[in-house]
C-alpha cells in the first residue's frame, strides 16, 4: 500500500482577483512547493477572470470563487464579502488564514476579529505592493493609509516582498501583533519553461497576424524587426504602459518593434494612444496569454516601465531568461539591479531616459550580453524560489 502523507496544518488562503498577477504567482509558486505537506483551500474574488484557478487546479488544489470580494471599494459587495468569507472560515476552521493583496487582507482580518468567535488561527498577511502607492486620487490614498494602520493591529504576520514597502510601514506605524518581516520573491531558473528564441517569435508573429490582420506592413514590419522590445504587463496605471508607447515614439520607423502582453482596463486608451500616433505598425497589443512568461526570449531586451511595484516577478523572469532589461526606480527595482551591471535602473515617466537605454543596448551587442549574463547570475544566486518558499512556510 502506498504511505499516507500526514498533512501538518489546515491553510484557508483568500486573495482579492485571480488574474495572474503578482500576488496570484506567489500563491501558485509558493503552494506547488506546499501543498503536499497542508491541508489547503483558496478562495478568489470574482475579479479578473479565472486564470488562477485553472492553474491551481492543475495541482490538485482545491479553488471556491466569493461573488462578492471585489477590488474596488464598494459598501455593498463589501458587507456581503464578509459574511461569505465568515461562512468559508467558520466551514473550513484554518489553524492559518494567509490573506494576499488589500481588499482580502482587510476583510479578512476583520471578519476574523469582530465575527468569528474564540479564533484560534494564526493569521498571515502578505503585501506585493501598498495600495496607497498606485496612482489615483489623494483621498484614495490616505484611506487605504488608514486602513491599513487600522487591521494591522488585526494581523499576527505581515509580509512585504520589498525594503521600500517595509520601511512604509514602519514609518507609518502599519504594525501586527507579532512581526513584520521582508522576504523577496523567487524563481526556480530551471523550472521557467522558456520556448527557444526562435518558437517564441514564431508563436507571438502568429498572434500578430490574427490580431493584425488589415495590417500586412505591421506584420512584415514585426518579422524584420531588427530589435523587438518587450514587456508583459496588466493593463492597470500603475504599470506606466502609455510611458512605452511615448517611448514607441522616439523608433518610429527605424526598425525598432515593441510589444505588450497583457490585458485589463487601460487597454482601451492604450489602443487610442497607438492610434493617435500612428504606431500601428510598430506596437502590437498580443492580449493574454497563459504562462505568459516562456514567450520573454522572443525579446531582445525588456523594459518595465511601471510607476508603482512592489516586487515584480516579471522582471526577475525576464532576468532569468537572459535578457538586457530596463526598469523603472520603483519598489523593489533598486533592491534587484546595480545600474549598468545586470541592467539600466531609470526615473519614472521619463520616456526619454528609456529610450537612450534601449539605444545604448541596441549599438552594443557586447553590453547586451554582459548584460544578461550578468542578469541571470543575480536571479540564479539572489532571487531564488527555494529561499522565498522556505522563509515563508516557517511563519505558518
């Protein structure tokens, strides 16, 4: 008979979306390495489709979806979420709770303090990015401020993936019952699944083609590109793609090609953007794509141009994948790159700055290479996926 695997703890992890952004990679990375040892749950919001569920339960993983657990505020959903997320704690009784992202973690933490009676579970928050550093209006910003000041004091554990969001919180007094601590993301480069450079491009030309197909010279344009420059990316402002379209602006027509996977709500003003200056022909739109990051070596170098981060994983993927990167000064960025070693560190919201960088690494194929070489090393050696899992599951 096979030997029955005693499992250690009860998880319940509840996350705001299950589109696959930072904190759904996280879940997924950091559960394929536990999930053996605990018994777990996770619950999704209803926002952002079902790309997370589809993939947990490739790994056995048992997935409920909360109607009401929104990411925007909304009083009624809000209330609403509570009460699904008592009945699923009350049903489930976690020896942990591990909240990811604001809207769970404060809904969370609540419910778990003011409706379920003698709770005896531990409960683990973990942050890829402060909700009051994205852009938008000052009253936005100061009300997740307080929130979070607020259901601190509701949490045992506090994660944050970066020295910027964690020297936010001490400043501003975000502090749990028992500790706050930093851990950094991580990636197995041996477990990524990059396509060769050459099936990669292959693969997103054919997307190109479908998506494109009233635009014969933007396809030829694409196939004789003579650097393709790329990035993967949730259409949220936070992430600063209409910077890379400006920075689109400064290649017109000089074999310089950019793409963007990824989708969300901007993309109706990307789109407009691209239309307004004429850029058809050089920056495609590929939309979604799963496992998106085994497309990155179809790129001759990366750039995040985000105006908010916390950790991102994409950049560290990218890294892994042996690509030249640039990226903005955000969040963790100058925690992960030396400016001109194993990348180019630049300011938010200065196309002009990105667009000398990519210059500079188009004119010089030996940059390029150090570049990436020295890129890799850094993930190989800094960023890895057995450190950030086994830091983690010792909180619990």
């Amino acid at each position: 008979m096979p030997q029955m695997i005693a499992k250690n703890k009860r998880i319940l992890f509840i996350i705001t979306q299950s589109e696959m952004g930072g904190a759904q990679r996280f879940l997924y990375n950091f559960l394929s390495n536990i999930q053996d040892h605990h018994e777990i749950m996770v619950a999704t919001g209803s926002d952002g489709g079902n790309e997370l569920a589809e993939k947990l339960k490739t790994i056995n993983i048992a997935v409920m979806t909360l109607k009401f657990l929104k990411r925007e505020i909304s009083p009624v959903n809000d209330i609403r979420a509570c009460f699904e997320i008592k009945n699923l704690i009350e049903d489930f009784q976690p020896n942990d709770l591990f909240l990811l992202s604001s809207k769970a973690g404060f809904i969370g933490s609540l419910v778990s303090r003011f409706k379920i009676q003698n709770s005896k579970f531990k409960i683990l928050y973990r942050i890829g990015g402060w909700s009051f550093n994205d852009p938008g209006p000052s009253w936005k910003k100061n009300l997740w401020k307080r929130l979070e000041r607020l259901s601190a004091g509701w949490k045992d554990i506090i994660i944050v993936n970066n020295r910027h969001d964690l020297d936010q919180a001490e400043k501003l007094k975000i502090k749990p019952r028992e500790k706050l601590i930093l851990i950094h993301n991580g990636v197995d480069t041996y477990k990524m699944g990059f396509l060769s450079k050459e099936e990669a491009r292959m693969k997103l030309f054919e997307k190109i083609s479908r998506y494109s197909g009233n635009l014969p010279a933007g396809r030829q344009e694409f196939f004789q590109a003579k650097t393709i420059v790329g990035t993967i990316a949730n259409f949220y402002p936070a992430k600063g793609l209409e910077v890379l379209i400006e920075v689109a602006e400064h290649f017109k027509h000089n074999g310089v090609v950019f793409l963007i996977i990824g989708d969300g709500p901007e993309r109706p003003r990307i789109e407009a953007m691209i239309k307004e200056r004429d850029l058809e022909h050089s920056v495609f739109l590929l939309g979604q794509m799963p496992d998106a990051k085994k497309y990155l070596p179809a790129f001759d170098m990366f750039v995040l141009p985000s105006l908010k981060e916390g950790f991102p994983w994409v950049l560290i993927e990218a890294m892994a994948a042996r690509l030249p990167v640039i990226a903005t000064s955000v969040g963790a960025v100058p925690e992960i790159l030396e400016n001109g070693r194993n990348g180019f560190i630049v300011e938010p919201n200065r196309p002009e700055q990105i667009a000398a960088k990519i210059k500079e690494i188009a004119s010089s194929e030996r940059l390029g290479q150090e570049l990436s070489i020295q890129a890799h090393q850094t993930v190989l050696f800094n960023f890895s996926e057995d450190k950030m899992v086994r830091e983690t599951e010792a909180l619990l």
